[in-house]
C-alpha cells in the first residue's frame, strides 16, 4: 500500500489480522521528478520468477500521472532490493492510473485506467500486450467507456478505473470501479 511518501509491504497469515501485520517499506520515491508525488495504488505480481510493484505516480501535478515499475528478484519480497525500473511505457503515452497485468495462455497483457487524449474528458479502461514485465508492446485497446448510466452515476469526468481480471472456465471476467 502507499502512505503517500513511500509504498510498505504488510505480510500476515490472516487477512483479518491485517492491521497487525509485519510491515516493510519496499520503496521510497525520489524528492523530486516525473515519479516522486501522487502515488497511487501500487500492486505487487509475482511474474517468472521476480515480483514487481507496478504503482500510478506524478510529479506532483496529476495530469502527469503515468504507470511505474519496481523489481525484486528475491523469491521472497520481504527480502532483496526493490529496484526502480522507471515507468511503463504505454502506447500513445497518455495519462494512466490503476495499472495491473494479467495472463491469458501464456501471454501477459496490462491493462489501465486512463484518458483517451491529453485531457480528463473520461477514463476508459485499456489494454495491451507485454513483451515482459517491464515493457508493453502493440497498441492500446480500449476495453470499455464509461456509458451505462450505473457507470456515469457521478460528476464528471466520468471514471471507470481499477481493472481486474478472473480467469475461470476458459472465461475472462473484468471487474472495474465505476461512477466517480
């Protein structure tokens, strides 16, 4: 999770003990720069065999929000070094939060909230191919627009955010946050 000065570990054997879990921090952004304010929702995947914390960061200015990544090789991500990698380079660069992968027969693709333009009009959920954990690849596509009157429930601009993904029975489910 973010404190807002830094992204922290918390490890417990019960999800209700969570409060009381051994904490660590992972990572503490720079003073300044493109990633060193405004850090949102970080997530921790285990790919291959390193974790990465893929996490929303600005420069203290939130239309310049884009997706980060950090590494640790360690097989236990409570030990060994967070590194920095710097940010996700998503295609058409535009401002993007929420970001998470997922893999679908072996292939993994990353999927954000994010502005179809330069300016908050809307967020949309995307998606694209990953060549690894660190780099995405191809085009964006856009898996949905807030339209349904449950998603558009709120003042504008009208958000679909926070991307999910299930995989069961050969079936992909997407669940999102809607409404603002």
């Amino acid at each position: 999770y973010t404190t807002g000065n830094n992204i922290t570990l918390i490890k417990t054997q019960k999800m209700s003990e969570l409060k009381n879990g051994t904490k660590k921090i992972a990572w503490i952004p720079p003073a300044t720069g493109l990633n060193s304010k405004e850090i949102w929702a970080p997530e921790l995947h285990k790919i291959n065999d390193s974790w990465y914390i893929y996490y929303a960061a600005s420069d203290g200015d939130n239309n310049n929000h884009k997706m980060w990544v950090l590494e640790n090789t360690s097989q236990d991500p409570f030990q060994g070094v967070w590194i920095d990698k710097g940010e996700l380079m998503l295609p058409d660069n535009k401002w993007a939060i929420d970001g998470t992968p997922f893999q679908i027969n072996g292939q993994y693709y990353f999927a954000w909230s994010g502005w179809e333009g330069d300016t908050n009009v809307a967020q949309n959920i995307y998606l694209a191919k990953m060549e690894s954990p660190i780099k995405v690849v191809g085009e964006r596509v856009c898996l949905l627009k807030p339209i349904d009157s449950w998603e558009i429930n709120g003042t504008n601009p009208q958000v679909t955010e926070g991307p999910q993904f299930l995989l069961k029975n050969d079936k992909v489910f997407i669940f999102y946050s809607a409404g603002g």
